[in-house]
C-alpha cells in the first residue's frame, strides 16, 4: 500500500483544486498529487503555491482524473488530492 492509499483509507486528504491551493497558501500540506491529464493552469498554480512553501512535495501520477477519483472512492473525477500536516 503506497502512501496515498494509506492517507485515502484513513480518509485523511483533501481533494480537489481550491481547497488544495488554500491549504497550500496556510501553509497546511505535506504532499500533493496530480492527476496525470491535470488542467496546466492547475498544475502552474499548484507547483507556484507549493513553491513557496519549503517541504512539500508534488507528484504527478500515472492515473487521469477519472481514475484518481475511482482510487479515492468519489463518484466524480479527481484531479488533485493533498495530504494535511
């Protein structure tokens, strides 16, 4: 089980663009995951934000957004998850 999975069955993450760009601008996230057919804009705005902040890490995975969302258990397309402090 990779890390995320881990964070996913604690239910311990965040999804989604806004709410993971406002976190990164409270300083409040350890990890952040693109889906690989991410928005560029949002990829831009999240590399930017988490640029500004010392320790975290972004990852682009392998999985479109569909199947980001299918691995978190929503119904809908996920193209970014996070991981709280």
């Amino acid at each position: 089980m990779t890390d995320l999975d881990e964070h996913i069955e604690e239910n311990n993450i965040i999804l989604g663009e806004n709410e993971t760009i406002r976190a990164l601008k409270d300083g409040e996230l350890n990890h952040v995951y693109l889906a690989s057919n991410a928005k560029e804009s949002t990829v831009e705005d999240v590399e930017y934000y988490a640029g500004l902040q010392d320790d975290i890490d972004v990852t682009r995975l392998d999985e479109h957004n569909e199947e980001l969302g299918d691995r978190c258990r929503k119904p809908f397309n996920v193209q970014v998850v996070s991981i709280p402090e």
